[in-house]
C-alpha cells in the first residue's frame, strides 16, 4: 500500500477510529511514510514530555549529558547549587555544538570560537567581541529547554509553553508510589538497534496477545496471557497501563533466583507488574523487586534506536551477591528484548510489502487501538 497524496485525511482513518471490536488496524504506510513521521515529530515529539533516562546520568552539580532526540540537540545538566537544567546545544555565535558526550564542568567553552556558558545558561566570556557595535552578554544565553523529573526518571519538553510534567503524568505517580521508584539507582542500561518504527515496538510493549507465541519460553511461563490477564485500567493523565497478576517476579526466567520483593510494596503490587506506557512511548515495568525502562529514540521511520534500563533499591547493590542474582534479570531482559526486536523487524518487513493492507484487533490489542487512536489525535488535520 502507497503513502496517499494526502495521508492526513481522517478518511484514511475512519476504521482505526471505530471501537475495538469493529476497528480496523492503521493503515501500513504509517509506519514507513517520511511524511508521516515528520508530523509525528512536528506534532508530538516538539510538544510533549520526552523521557531521557535516569537521573543518575547527572548525580551532581555540574554534571552534564548532551543528547539528541529527534534531530534536536540538547544538553541537560544539574548548576552549582544541584537544580536540573536543559538547553539547546547551541552556541548563540554561529551555532556549534557547545557540549559533548558526558562530565562535569564549570562552564560549558564553545569547541568553536571559545564562548563561555555558565550552568545556568548565561553567556559568560568571549573573545574580541569588542568592536561589535551593541552586544551584550546578557542576550545572547543558551537557549532554555524545559526540563523535570519523576521517580527518578528525566523529562524533556520542546514546547515552551507545555504543561507541567505532573500534570502530564497525572496519577501515576500516586499509582507508583509504593514502589519508591525515586529509591532505585539505575544499575545498567543496553543500546539496541530496531529496524523498525517507534510505533510498532510501542504497539507490541503494550499488548499481550504475542506473549504466547513470541516470549513462549520467557515470559509466558511466569506471567501466562491466560492467567496473568493483564488488566486494562482508567488513567487520568499521558498513559496507559496495565496490570499482571503473577507469582514471583516478571523479571526473572522461571525458577531463576533474585532479590526480595521491595519492601515497602502495598496491595496488589505485591502480586504482579503494574507496566505504564507513558505516551508516546516510555515503557516503564514494576514488578515486585525491580523497575526496568525502555526508552527510544526515533531515527526515522524505518529505524529506532532502544535503551534498556535496569532500576534495582539501592541498598541491593550492597548485597555480596548483588552481581551474581542481577545477572539473572539481565539474562531475562536481553533474551525478551531480543525476541520483541525480531518481532518488530519482520513485522517491518512485511508491512512494507505493497500488498500490505490494514488488519483486524484481538481483544487482547485494546491499547494498540488506543495507542493509535492517541496518535491520530495529534497528527490528523
Ligand atoms: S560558534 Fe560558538 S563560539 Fe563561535
Ligand atoms: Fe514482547
């Protein structure tokens, strides 16, 4: 199927819109048109809350990590006195980059012409700038992104003029509370390469219908499909979610041993793994002894890149056998991450056929419809 001369008319969407039952699934081109994915961009990535890690990344004041996320660089950093900051990674001269990678600094130098930006973004020093008629240090500070965290976790917004994460967020952190995600060190994180749309690995995260067939050997023999339900509930905020009911962790192989559930567990958190998407596509999973993150990274419509993230209580890596028990979670994280991947790529691969045509839901997609739906909300004229 063909990218339309017009693809954001609502007509091409009429049966995504219908409900579950009747709906049909979004037409191929979406996750393969150039143009499509550039109003994605446009119209969510340059609008809302994106997720950018742990705060880990920049423990203390002067710390720093440049990014790029959609074509955008940006830097975040923590100033002197420990408060988090973002900018665009833009020398306010003729545009360089001012920082790279990661560290710690006093101030960030243009690697070009050698312009000086304290933590708090203001143009510190310059060179032979003298003789320009009416410059004036003050209007000519990094540009300010905004910037916030949750639970540990790093949000960055494009927009301006956004609401406040919190109100982004909604409930879930009061959903999240018991797990004191904000007590967790994230202990290892692993880059990986999709070969497909951000959407498809979004859409498969939150549906349980492959559990059976792609995770046969992993997942589905500690949180079967059949058993383990995973409950749609209401949100009231950016997000979806659902909720398993299981034995042990989600995050081990079966008879795999691990740490102790987190103490301060309460209720139905102590019988499964609550796992919030946060629109358009953090996927976050609390189990009853750890809290993983799957982060991404849209490189185009054909490629994503994925950051795993591992998030443990701090005291476990006092442990002496912290290494030995975590290498279990890891063993189960990199082999289920790798069978989604394989998924989404030949999923990728045959919806790029030009025989390709729009499918029919399970009841077990309910939030791939809703997922999609969030989306048209946004890009459609
Ligand atoms: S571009 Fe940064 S100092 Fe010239
Ligand atoms: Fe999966």
């Amino acid at each position: 199927m063909q990218t339309p001369s017009d693809p954001f008319d609502p007509r091409h969407f009429d049966d995504v819109r219908k409900p579950l039952d009747q709906a049909s699934t979004m037409p191929p081109w979406v996750y393969s048109s150039d143009e499509f994915y550039r109003r994605e961009v446009d119209r969510i990535f340059m609008k809302v809350w994106n997720f950018m890690g742990h705060v880990d990344q920049v423990p203390h004041p002067g710390d720093y990590v440049a990014l790029e996320f959609v074509g955008v660089p940006f830097i975040i950093c923590r100033n002197m006195t420990g408060e988090l900051r973002a900018y665009a990674n833009s020398c306010r001269h003729r545009g360089s980059k001012v920082a790279i990678g990661s560290g710690n600094v006093k101030e960030f130098m243009c690697p070009y012409h050698g312009w000086c930006y304290g933590l708090d973004g203001q143009l510190t020093a310059t060179v032979d700038m003298d003789r320009t008629a009416g410059f004036c240090k003050e209007d000519y500070g990094l540009t300010p992104i905004k910037v916030d965290s949750w639970g540990g976790f790093l949000f960055v917004n494009f927009d301006p003029d956004c609401e406040s994460l919190a109100d982004y967020l909604g409930d879930l952190p009061d959903n999240l509370a018991s797990h004191r995600l904000a007590d967790m060190a994230n202990v290892r994180t692993v880059e990986w390469e999709l070969n497909h749309n951000w959407k498809l690995f979004v859409e498969n995260a939150k549906e349980s219908y492959h559990i059976a067939v792609v995770h046969r050997e992993t997942i589905n023999q500690v949180a079967p499909v059949t058993s383990a339900d995973y409950t749609v509930s209401d949100t009231a905020g950016q997000y979806c979610t659902t909720f398993a009911t299981h034995e042990g962790s989600m995050a081990l192989l079966k008879d795999d041993p691990g740490f102790p559930p987190i103490e301060s567990l309460e209720g139905r958190y102590r019988q499964g793994t609550y796992a919030p998407m946060i629109y358009p596509m953090t996927y976050l999973a609390c189990t009853i002894d750890t809290a993983w993150f799957l982060q991404l990274f849209p490189m185009g419509p054909k490629k994503t890149r994925l950051v795993h993230g591992a998030c443990f209580p701090r005291d476990r890596r006092d442990r002496p056998d912290f290494e030995a028990r975590a290498a279990n979670y890891y063993k189960r994280w990199d082999r289920t991450i790798l069978e989604d991947i394989e998924a989404g790529d030949h999923q990728q691969a045959g919806i790029a056929s030009p025989f390709a045509q729009p499918g029919r839901f399970c009841f077990r997609e309910p939030l791939v419809h809703q997922i999609d739906n969030w989306i048209l909300d946004r890009v459609l004229d």
